[in-house]
C-alpha cells in the first residue's frame, strides 16, 4: 500500500545530494526559435536503458541524450511514422518491440538499438500487444500475428483485429472486424460475448473484469456490462447492461476504481450527476456541478476523491470528496479559497503522499482526510504557483516546479533546495520525463534541457 511504502523505504535511504546539471547542447538554436521547448515534442524512456529517445520539435529528427550527457541525433531507425507508432518491453528477453505503419523493430536487451525486422513486402502494422507473455502484432489485411525471435507468425485470422489480456480473466479478448468481441481459451475455443453497435469508427478502448464476474467494455461509442457465467470453465454472457455512453472526454469523465471495484461515470444528460455501475445498471450517487476530469483513485485509502468544479463553469475547483462506495463526504478546506482553483491531485507512490497542487501552492491530503500546506524551502516565497511535480523513485524524492525554480520534498514532507533550482524559469509544458535508465529526471527550463541528478546514483555533483 502507498502509505506502508513509504514506511519501509525511508527517503533518505538511498537518496543523496541532488543538483540541475545542463544537457550538452541543449540549449536552443535558430530551428527552436528560442523556446526550449520546441527541441522535443515526444521523449520516450525505456526499461533498462541509459538513453532516452526523443522525437524532436521544430529541429525534426529523432534524439538521444549520451553518456557524457549531450544531445546527439539517434544516429538509426526508430519507428516514428504515423500515429501508429507505438512500443513496448517484452520481459521475456528484454528486448524492446516497436512499430509504425511502416515496419516493425526490435531493440535488443542491454542498450541494443532499434533494428527492423524483415518483413512480408506490404505488411502495415497497427497494434502491438503483450499478452501472456507474447507479443502480439496486427496486420492489416493479414491478421493478428505473434513474434516468436525474430520472425513473424500467423495466430489469428484477417478477420481478428487486435487480442487483449484482461487482468483476472483467463484467456484472451480478441475483436473483430465486425465488432464481434470473443473469448479465447484454451485450445483456442472461441466463446462470442458481444457485438458492437456501430463497426464503422468504433473499436474498443479497455475491458476491465470487476467483481462478480462483470465484464465492462468500453469503446470509442458505448459503454457495455456483461454479466459472466463461468459454470464450466467457459465464460458465456448471463446479462447484457448498455450503458449511457459518452461521446467526449471518456477518458477523464470515466472511473474503473481499484480501491472500490466499481466503475464511476457521470451523466451525458445531466453532466453534475455521478453514477455508479450497480447490480441493475447504472444508479445515481449524487449530483453536484462535478470537473470534467472529477476522479482520483486512491487504493491506499480505499476511497474514490471526487473534485467538484464551481457552480457556473464546472472548471475551477469547487472542493474535493471523499467517495466510499457508499457515502460521499465533503473534505474540510478543500475550496478554492483554501487551495486554489487550479488543482491538480498526484499520488505520489515514490514518499507515500497525496500531493495536490495549484496557483496556491503545494499541499498533502493525510490519511485522516485532512489537507496541509507543504511549505517549501527558504528561498521560495510561500504560496508560488507550482507549475508541476515529478517523482524520482530511486531517490525517495519529488522534483516541485514552480514558476520561478525547482525544489524537491521527501517522505516526512521536507522541502530541500537543489543546486542551481533558482537559475532557471519553467514554462507549464512540456511535463518532466523520469529518464528510467539513468535515474535521472530531464526537465525542459526556458532556456535550455535540463537533468536533475542524485550524486548517489550519478556520481558527484560539481562544486557550487
């Protein structure tokens, strides 16, 4: 649980003096047009591996930051084409696995670069998937396949489009063409469980197993429940609940709660209404001029926060609740007088905190339901607008960004000035990236890219 971790990893435990180092070359230059942030506009940072790769901005290309910490091209192919470029790590070797509409790559373990992969002339790649273990690839026109080493095999018809592994659920979910939705099983035993109204633009985002057995499945259109009979081994639908959709913002409007087991949404007819999934369907909770984006999940606290936006725009923030699955409980000093009406809520796993912040500052709500002010180090003016927040794993820390530098607090709430963290102005984009390799966090200041750095996992930092 997020607050037990903190208990048994002391931040200061691993952590060591932490200071803003400059990325070699990673100031900006005529292409950039100034701005820092136009160098990047994608980084992805991989397990196991030192170097990020990052997709750049106005300069075009693809990026690297190397050993002695300086912005270099790539230097090889990476699949970047389309918005169908997408990556994963596959644990059973190590490698990574990518793919564009163009090509499929594989990266081997270590610091291996991205290769392609010889493929059939006129393959074009949609989906890539982990799924038992495999990696599951989609082909238009051909199929599912599965990558055994290095090579390409046919798994599933033309007709399938994608597979899916469902936590808790036996098997695969395969769909269709059609919109035909399907359990496979052992043996390969394919079991229908639901057809999608509308094949054309719609596909489905997530399925998620709740308890009881409730399969929810929730497309680009519609929003279904299906109640499983597991009696023989083979799920086989028992009830079919369609769900008020939503057509915008599902993703931010929408809850599947692992604290709870239940799935949260609100209204399309009535936007302040929040519902939940009961036996029957969908019931009203309560209604309340709700954000677009109103849910946290809080396994730790076994509780749903619930932000309410004011009452004549739904925007700002109108206060915060605590959901149980039974009752919904209004949060003492949770307004935008107390905490600001810009807030964002970020439970930060890394020191065991639920961290808010906003225009007003930066704040923990307790286990107690009690919010506190975060005070930040001497040197900062109380109440500065936090511009974002980062976690550092390995170091037990989170970088805090405000608009005029950068501090770090710990898992007893202490704020720690970091060298160099008043040198520099931070702009609202991009968010920082936790470079996973190197355990270091790259952050993009006004002027330049920047790493944030622990000595005791990258070596000194240079003297004051």
């Amino acid at each position: 649980m997020l607050l037990l971790l903190a208990a048994a990893l002391p931040a200061t435990a691993l952590a060591g003096r932490l200071c803003l180092l400059p990325v070699g070359d990673g100031a900006p230059g005529a292409a950039d047009l100034g701005d820092a942030w136009r160098i990047v506009r994608k980084i992805d940072s991989f397990h196991g591996r030192p170097r990020p790769i990052m997709q750049g901005g106005n300069r075009r290309g693809v990026w690297t930051i190397d050993e002695n910490r300086r912005l270099v091209p790539y230097g090889g192919p990476y699949p970047t084409f389309g918005l169908a470029a997408r990556y994963l790590h596959d644990p059973a070797t190590d490698r990574l696995v990518g793919i564009d509409r163009t090509g499929l790559y594989v990266a081997p373990a270590a610091d291996g670069r991205f290769q392609p992969l010889a493929t059939p002339p006129g393959f074009r790649f949609y989906d890539i998937a982990l799924a038992r273990g495999q990696v599951y690839v989609g082909v238009a026109d051909a199929g599912v396949h599965r990558l055994a080493g290095p090579t390409l095999v046919p798994a599933f018809p033309p007709a399938v489009w994608t597979v899916r592994e469902v936590e808790g659920m036996p098997g695969l979910l395969a769909t269709a063409a059609d919109g035909l939705i399907l359990h496979v099983g052992e043996g390969a035993v394919q079991t229908p469980l639901y057809t999608l109204a509308k094949t054309t633009g719609d596909y489905l985002l997530t399925a998620d197993l709740l308890p009881g057995n409730r399969l929810l499945l929730r497309s680009q259109k519609e929003t279904v429940a299906i109640d499983l009979d597991w009696a023989d081994g083979t799920p086989r639908p028992r009830a079919v609940h369609r769900l008020e959709r939503r057509q915008t913002n599902r993703a931010a409007a929408d809850l599947v709660s692992k604290a709870l087991g239940l799935y949260l949404t609100l209204s399309d007819a009535e936007p302040g209404r929040l519902l939940r999934l009961g036996a029957a369907g969908l019931e009203t909770v309560a209604s309340l001029p709700l954000r677009p984006h109103p849910f946290t999940d809080l396994p730790a606290l076994g509780l749903v926060l619930v932000n309410a936006g004011h009452v004549s725009d739904r925007i700002g923030n109108g206060g915060l609740y605590a959901y149980d699955g039974d009752r919904l409980v209004p949060i003492p000093d949770s307004g935008a007088d107390a905490i600001g009406t810009w807030t964002w809520i970020r439970p930060a796993e890394t020191i065991g905190k639920i961290l808010i912040y906003s225009e007003r500052g930066l704040f923990e709500l307790g286990p107690d339901l009690r919010i506190r002010p975060l005070p930040p180090p001497e040197g900062f003016p109380a109440g500065e607008a936090i511009r974002d927040i980062a976690e550092m794993p390995a170091s037990r820390r989170v970088a805090v960004i405000t608009a005029g530098g950068l501090y770090t607090i710990d898992a007893e709430g202490r704020a720690e000035t970091v060298a160099g963290g008043r040198d520099h102005e931070f702009p609202h984009l991009p968010s920082p990236a936790y470079l996973q390799g190197r355990q270091e966090l790259l952050i993009v200041a006004g002027d330049r890219l920047l790493l944030l750095a622990d000595e005791a996992l990258s070596g000194p930092c240079p003297p004051p």
